[in-house]
C-alpha cells in the first residue's frame, strides 16, 4: 500500500500502520512515488482531502481503477477516463454497524486516538478539527 500524509509525524504514523510506502504530500512528488510504487498504474485510490498535485496522482490509476472519497471533499477529485470515481457518506444504520462489529470480531482491529476530549472540551475539539493532528479526535462519554 502506498499511503500519503502530511508531514513527518503523519509519515511515520502510516508507516507505523502498514504502509509499504509512504510520502510526504506537502514536500514529495506523489505522482512519481505512485509510479515508482506501481508501475502500471494504481488499482485503488482512497482520497480523503483535496490537495495540490492529487490531478497528477490520480493520472497514475489503471484503466479501470477505482477512486473514492467522502463527500465534501474539495474539489472533489477528478481521474482520467476510465476510471470510476465514487463519492459517499457515511451514514449510520443496523446493517453499517453490523458489518463493523464483525470486521472488528474477526482481525486486530485499531484505531489511532489523536485526542481524546471530555464533553466540555468540545469547543476546543471542534477548533482543533482544522489544526495539524494525527489520528482521529474523540469524546470520552461517561455515564451520569
């Protein structure tokens, strides 16, 4: 897997989960990381923010390729002709936590904390959502 982040810290963090390559998006030429990775194009991407050259990256997919992002990602990313870009959200529902509870029930399942928040930090949280950070923000909710 080739995985892009944001400066040292996100780079090593990837790193950390898995990544056989990871690049810095804001110093390193993707485009050419994803060539060297995958020669003959890249099957997938998963694009969770819009930044300068992401166009010249997702040129790199193969024919057939799939592309997909959450909505609100902009601009939304564009790929050559003949691959499939998808936009969703991530909407609650029976069947979504289901699938999660066994995808968690059947492999190591983890999930990198940045922060975590109690209630009456939320503000703060929320600032914070723009801010540099690594991991996912979290509210810890205790039972009154």
């Amino acid at each position: 897997m080739l995985a892009v982040a944001s400066r040292p810290d996100g780079v090593a963090l990837v790193r950390r989960l898995g990544a056989d390559v990871a690049v810095d998006g804001r110093k390193d030429d993707v485009a050419k990381a994803a060539r060297a990775f995958a020669p003959d194009g890249l099957d997938a991407a998963l694009v969770l923010s819009s930044a300068e050259g992401l166009a010249e990256a997702l040129r790199t997919m193969k024919r057939g390729g799939r592309v997909a992002h959450p909505n609100g990602v902009e601009p939304a990313p564009r790929a050559p002709r003949g691959v499939r870009v998808r936009g969703y959200d991530g909407t609650p529902s029976r069947d979504a936590f289901a699938r999660l509870n066994r995808l968690i029930g059947n492999k190591p399942f983890h999930v990198e904390l940045g922060r975590v928040y109690s209630l009456a930090q939320a503000a703060t949280a929320h600032r914070q959502i723009d801010e540099h950070h690594l991991g996912k923000l979290a509210f810890e909710m205790r039972p009154s």
